[in-house]
C-alpha cells in the first residue's frame, strides 16, 4: 500500500489514466468489430465504411500508448486484406 503522498498521488493518477485507457481499448475493439460483422454479413460497402471509421480509432490508440504501433499496423493490415478480398 502507498504510504508516502507521492506514492499515495500516483495511485490515483495510475486509477484514473487506467479508467481512460479501459474506456479507449475498448471503443477502439467496438469498431474492429463492427469491420468483422460487416465482413462476415458479406456487405463490402459496409466493411470499407466499418473499416475506414476503425483506422483513425486504431492509430489515436497508439499516439495514446493503448496500442503498440506494430500491433495496430498488423491490425490494419489483416482487416484490410479481408476486406479487399470480399470482392
């Protein structure tokens, strides 16, 4: 348990970033997906639109420090490929 004021300080600043964190991780997950619903629906307008909403989500992530930005680009990459290969 913190005992100093620092310690006791950062342990809230550490409840408050994870909350943000958690709320972020999670909006981020809910377009990827809805890009995998529309891929699995079959509707390829609807996977591009899903899919061009989820990138910008994905990238704010990783300038956040969420995500890893290898993570978020392999994320990107596969999604994308599905997508294209709706055809």
């Amino acid at each position: 348990m913190a005992n100093s004021p620092q310690a006791k300080k950062r342990a809230r600043q550490n409840e408050k970033q994870n909350a943000v964190n958690k709320a972020r991780r999670s909006r981020i997950r809910t377009h990827i997906r809805k890009v995998e619903e529309a891929i699995t629906s079959g509707n390829k307008d609807a996977a591009v639109a899903a899919l061009r909403e989820a990138q910008p989500e994905l990238m704010r992530g990783v300038t956040k420090g969420v995500f890893h930005k290898n993570t978020a680009s392999r994320k990107m990459s596969r999604l994308s490929a599905r997508v294209k290969a709706l055809a």
